[in-house]
C-alpha cells in the first residue's frame, strides 16, 4: 500500500511516510492509493475475535512497511486493560430491537479521541525507527477540550516524542481544564492561553512555519509532527470500530451475516463518519450513513444543496466539539467520491480558502446522497433527546450523542426505514455532565454546583459509576500551571525544550 495526497503534486509515500508528515505539502490530506478490501470470510472471522484481532485485521491491509507483528505490537500497548475501562474496548449496548449504541469513551480521557490517539504514538514511534529518524518528534497541538487530554494520554513518556497543548483558558470546561493541567508524564506541557480556541490555533501554526522555531528545535535535536484528524494516523484506527460494531451484532444475534445495518455519526471534523464511509467501501454491509449535526449545520446544508458554504456565525453550543465550520475530512471523502480527482479536489479547496464557499458537480452530488443521510438538531431537542433516553431505556447519554439519537429519530419519521441502526456515540455522559444533569434532574437541580459536585450527583442519582479517568479529577495535583498571552508562546515552547 502507498499513499497519496488529495491534490495531486505527491504519491508513493510509505505508511510511515505519512505518519510522519502528517499533511502533504501541497496542503493536501494524505490517503490510500488504492481500494482495500475486507473478505466475507475475513468478516466472518472477526466475529469471535477480541477487539484487539479484529483491529490488526483491519490495520494490515493498509501498510507494507508495517508487519503484522508491528500492527499487534501497537494494538496491545493501546487497547489494553490499563487504558480502557472493558475488556471489549468499544462494546455495543443494544437499547431495543433495531437501536443499539457503540459506546467509544472507555479510554483514559472518556471520549471518542482515545480510540486513535491512543495508538498513534506506537504508529509514530515505529515510523520513525523505520524511517531512520535520528531527531525526536516534537507534536503540537491547540485543542477545544478532547482531543489535547487525548493527545497528552496518548503521547505521555513514548520515547522520542514530547507534546506541548494550548488551550484557550476561558474556552474549555472546567473537567477538561483539570484533565489537561493535572496530566502526569516527563514529555509534556500544558499551556493556558489567554485568549479563546482561533488564538490558540493560530499560535500553533505560527510556530510551525517560524523558521527561528525550527531551527531551535533542530538544535536540541526535536522535528514538529501533529496528531490533529489531518493525520491518517488518526483516521485509520477509528475504521476498526465499524467493523468491530457490526461482527458484535451477527455475535449477539441483533442482525444475520450479511444484513446491512446504518450507523448515526455525530459530526464535526468530519473524521469519525468518514472512517464509516472506508468501512463500507471496504466490504462492511452499510445501509446508510447519517450524519448529524448540532446547530453548527454546514455538513447539513453541504449533504441537502451540494454547497458548502462556510460564512456564517459560529455559535457556542453545549455539544462543543463539534462546533466547527471547516470540516477538514470531507476533502478526503470528494477525492474518493470523485474516483480521485484531484484537480477537482484542489479547485474547490481553493475556492474555500477564497470565498469560503464551493459547490459540487452534479455527479459527485448524487454520489453523496445515495451513501449519506443527514438532519440538524437544536441546543432544546439536544435536551429533551437525553432526558427521553433516559426515562424510556435507562441509558444515559452526553450531549452529542444526544445530537446522533434525535437525528435517528427523524430519519426514522422520514424514511420509516427500518433497517438496525447504531448510534455512534462519542463521549461519556459524565465528561458533559453540566448538561446531562440538567436534563435528567431538571435545571434547577444543577444550578450553582460546580462539575465535579455535578459527576457525585450525577452517579448518586442513576447509579452509573464516574469513569477513572474522571474520578477524583479536583484532588489531584495541578502540575501545569502556565498561563501565557498569545505572544508568549513561542518562549513557552523554547522552555519545554530545555525542561
Ligand atoms: C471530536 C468529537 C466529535 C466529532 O468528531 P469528528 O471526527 O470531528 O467528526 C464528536 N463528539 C465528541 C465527543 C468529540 O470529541
């Protein structure tokens, strides 16, 4: 297997290649070469294999470079008893006949990140031996909230590696502020900065093309990487859960072998669907795939008109990670819905960058609406979605998932289609707990009460138990505390260096 990028100036690229690089130069996102195919009878396989067989049977048909026994070797550091919380790793809990939920926040940091940043250090660390790397590999990354817990758990004491996390230090809720400032491990940092996500974000992209930042870092003998949904690093561990969740239903007898199934993605980057979309071009038996969006609804509009048009108020909303208007992923799914043309790709990038808007040909329009599905549901329905769960299967769920289960509902008042349908669900309920209590216990029951008041309340009062990962989260010790203004990042680098 080689890779290439979505716009067309690189090809032939190693796994480890574009491990390394992360993004293409040519700004272009870096994507197999050719189709990969999972047998029927691989398929049948993974039915009574662990999630960790099931993973190396996906993860090595994708690299050359990579044995199968450097794909084992990654799998069991990630995916182990220590890290997850169950043994199946990403268990699905099925809630009736034709609804079930693949619960993907048993990882350390309780969201759906865990699912690949735990395995990308390994794949970054073997890459690098293979390639020959004699520097070590400096990742930065600007988080919303999720994916820097993430990336320092992922990364924290892997050889060869440090990690540095910005976040904007009134822009992140107060269990995420206390999993990133409280993170153990002797390569990282953590970084408050004062200023919201966009500062933060654009920090970090000054620094990667500042060559003075470059050149100290070579000294000290460092290379940046980054370990945001860009890399496929990131993309091709989260296939794996697709087809885990579809061999638990032929195991627990919730549909035959064979029988296609949809899946409900909440989405924002547009990374965790678009493994679903690889999924099913791989073999898996997909019915549909429907993309839910919050109030943020520019994949809605793109999947309904074939328009993606970014100008448009960003609004704040209690499912944060996926408030976001530039889906980076979607140019990987256009290249391969296109049948990889990426001068098409490369026009409409571009045309995204220039006036924030492109618009797809007929064609490939036609092309996304026969494999997507796609509805928007609001901050209110948001709401009342985990209060109904609640009340009519005892199950408990965050705010984007809530986000996957109303729009499942009004696929089903649409459609009546009645094929089974798993809900992708994305984050503990105990990490957004603001919310979740204040639509299961009603507003005034949560008001006043700080988040870590609210996770005691929360387990008192349904007898879920609070994750590990979240638990105690106010006694430990804050080992990050710098905050620094927007211009002071750079020395904020230059002194994790020598640290
Ligand atoms: C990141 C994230 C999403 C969105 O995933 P994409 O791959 O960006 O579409 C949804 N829910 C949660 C909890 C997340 O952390």
């Amino acid at each position: 297997m080689v890779y290439e990028s979505t716009r067309g100036s690189e090809s032939g690229l190693t796994f480890s290649q574009v491990i390394k690089k992360g993004i293409a130069e040519d700004g272009g996102l870096f994507v197999p070469s050719t189709d990969v195919q999972i047998t029927e009878e691989q398929l049948k396989q993974m039915v009574s294999m662990s999630y960790q067989d099931r993973a190396v049977m996906v993860l090595k048909q994708f690299a050359e470079d990579f044995s199968e026994e450097d794909f084992r070797d990654c799998v069991e550091k990630a995916y182990s008893q220590e890290r997850f919380d169950t043994e199946e790793i990403a268990p699905v809990k099925v809630l009736s006949d034709s609804l079930s939920v693949l619960e993907l926040w048993h990882g350390p940091t309780c969201a759906f990140k865990d699912m690949a940043l735990q395995i990308l250090p390994h794949f970054m660390t073997k890459s690098m031996k293979k390639t020959g790397e004699t520097e070590n590999i400096m990742i930065l990354v600007a988080t919303s909230g999720d994916t820097g817990k993430a990336a320092l758990e992922g990364f924290r004491d892997v050889e060869g590696t440090k990690v540095a996390v910005y976040f904007p230090l009134e822009g992140v809720s107060e269990v995420q502020k206390r999993q990133m400032i409280t993170q153990e491990g002797k390569n990282v940092d953590v970084v408050a900065i004062k200023g919201n996500f966009d500062d933060a974000q654009s920090g970090v992209k000054n620094i990667f093309a500042d060559p003075e930042m470059a050149k100290a870092l070579a000294d000290k003998g460092y290379k940046f990487s980054s370990a945001n949904s860009i890399n496929w690093g990131r993309l091709l561990p989260q296939i794996i859960y697709y087809f885990s969740a579809y061999a638990d239903l032929v195991k627990k007898e919730q549909i035959a072998f064979g029988e296609k199934i949809n899946f409900v993605v909440p989405t924002g980057n547009f990374g965790d669907i678009l493994a679903g979309y690889y999924a099913k071009k791989m073999g898996l038996p997909v019915n549909k795939l429907i993309c839910a969006s919050n109030t943020n609804n520019v994949l809605f509009d793109f999947l309904c008109t074939g328009t993606y048009n970014k100008n448009r108020e960003f609004v704040k909303t209690i499912s944060p990670a996926m408030d976001i208007l530039i889906s980076s992923n979607v140019e990987r799914l256009l290249y391969d819905v296109t049948g990889r043309n990426a001068a098409k790709v490369k026009a409409w990038m571009e045309d995204l960058k220039n006036s924030g808007v492109y618009t797809v040909d007929k064609q490939t329009f036609r092309a996304l609406q026969e494999i997507f599905w796609t509805a928007w549901t609001n901050e209110e329905e948001i709401m009342e979605t985990i209060s109904d769960t609640y009340k009519g299967f005892d199950y408990l769920i965050d705010t984007h998932t809530a986000v996957a289960v109303d729009v499942y509902d009004k696929y089903m008042i649409s459609t009546g289609d009645l094929t089974k349908t798993v809900i992708v669900s994305t984050a503990s309920p105990f990490k957004f707990n603001n919310s979740v209590a204040a639509a299961v216990f009603g507003e005034e029951k949560v008001a006043g009460k700080s988040e870590f008041a609210l996770l005691e309340d929360l387990s008192e009062g349904t007898g879920w138990q609070i994750p590990k990962g979240l638990k105690g989260l106010d006694q430990k010790p804050v080992l990050h505390n710098t905050v620094a203004e927007k211009d002071e990042m750079k020395s904020a680098l230059l002194g994790l260096l020598v640290k």
